[in-house]
C-alpha cells in the first residue's frame, strides 16, 4: 500500500507540475509575440537607416565625427547582451560562452566589458573581468530610452578613449524555434563598399550635417535592436 501511495503521490505531483510549465509557456507566448512585433516593426528602420549611413560614409572625411575615428586596437570593449533569469534553455550560455572565448583570445586584461542582463553580470563579475556598466531589471518594462541610456554609457567610454573598438555578441530572432548568435562591431562605424551600382544622388543639406545628425542616431537605433533582438529571442528560447 505505501508503495501505491507513492506511485499515487507522485503522479499528482508530476500533473501539477504540468500545469505550472503549460502556465509557463503561454506567458512567455504571450511576451514573445509583444516582444516580435516590437522586433519587426524595429528592423526596417534600423536597417533602412544603416543603409543610408553605408550610402554615404564613402563620401565624407571620417575626421569628421570621432564615432568615425579608427585607432590602433589597444583596448577593446564587449557588450554582452543576456537576460536577468534562467529557465531559457542555452540561451544564456551560449551568449557567454561565445563572448568569454573572444574576450580570452584578446586577453581578459585588455578587454572592459557592458553586462546587459544579471546573468552576464554574475558571469563575468565571478570571473573577475574588468566590467565598466551593469543593467538589470528593466527587461520587463523595456523601452527606447533603456536603449539610449545603455548606448549614451558606451558611447562616451569610446569617445573618452577608454577603448578603440566596441562589439556586440546578442541573440537574433530568427523565428520560435531558432536564434543566431552574432558578434557585430558598433564602434568604429565601418563599412563595406556596397558593390550595387552608384546612384548619384543629391542631398541637402551637406552629406556632412547628414551623417554628423544620422550617426549618433544611428547608434540608438542599433542597440535599440540588439535589445529587441535578444528579448524576443530570449521569451522564445524560454516557451520552447
């Protein structure tokens, strides 16, 4: 009889269970589809924008802003872009793993690092990495201007020449079941030459006023992204 109230117990036990990771689920549903329609809705403009900037970087003196201004690579600085909570499968691990393995092969000692969720925070901060910002606690009420103070934080440590180049590892959402780790570079502004026929084109006012009002701009926009990127990643990862 004890072992068939064991048995008894433990079924009750695993249905509730059920029940709490199906409640689970559907409230990362729910934020995962609030977090892609934000995503989508980002993403034309932030690309558009990137593209305007790529149209007309060839054309200026990149004397012209110091977001322009490419250095000898002394110092490097990561932003590692995680959530504040587990339960989200490899999502933070693999963000980690990916940043710690770059951030090694320059050297820890070389390297300032931006913790954009607890989980990058506790990582690197265990590890005893040089870390210059930390923010948490703002996913669940995430807005633009989460996106401008984190940005304004790393911006002026590039300008202060406290580094000579920033890169960004993150989450893309590419849909519910899969996202892609990236590693971008957000500072110096550089460019490929775009291969497509030249349109000659012209502007007013100055190529210069537009790119010296479009870069910092620019920079919102793009972290802006990153932080949409990985939160709706971030809500898909945990529903799976």
């Amino acid at each position: 009889m004890a072992k068939l109230k064991n048995i008894r117990n433990r079924i009750k036990s695993v249905k509730s269970i059920q029940k709490v990771t199906k409640a689970m689920k559907m409230v990362a549903a729910a934020k995962m589809r609030r977090a892609q329609e934000h995503m989508e809705e980002a993403r034309p403009y932030a690309n558009r924008l990137s593209n305007v900037i790529n149209h007309l970087l060839p054309d200026v003196d990149r004397d012209l802003l110091e977001l322009l201004d490419v250095r000898e690579v002394n110092r490097v600085g990561y932003v590692v872009v995680t959530s504040d909570r587990g339960m989200a499968g490899s999502f933070n691990a693999n963000v980690l793993k990916v940043a710690q393995s770059e951030i090694d092969a320059i050297g820890k000692e070389n390297v300032d690092v931006f913790c954009i969720g607890k989980k990058a925070g506790d990582h690197f901060k265990s590890r005893r990495y040089t870390i210059i910002e930390s923010h948490v606690d703002f996913w669940g009420d995430l807005n633009f201007n989460h996106a401008i103070k984190i940005g304004n934080g790393i911006v002026s440590h590039f300008l202060n020449e406290n580094v000579d180049e920033i890169f960004v590892v993150y989450n893309k959402f590419v849909n519910v079941a899969s996202q892609m780790l990236l590693t971008e570079q957000l500072l110096p502004l550089e460019y490929e030459a775009d291969d497509k026929t030249v349109i000659d084109r012209l502007y007013e006012p100055s190529k210069d006023e537009i790119v010296k009002s479009l870069v910092p701009r620019h920079l919102n926009v793009q972290m802006w992204k990153y932080l949409l990127e990985s939160y709706a990643s971030e809500q898909a990862a945990r529903m799976v």
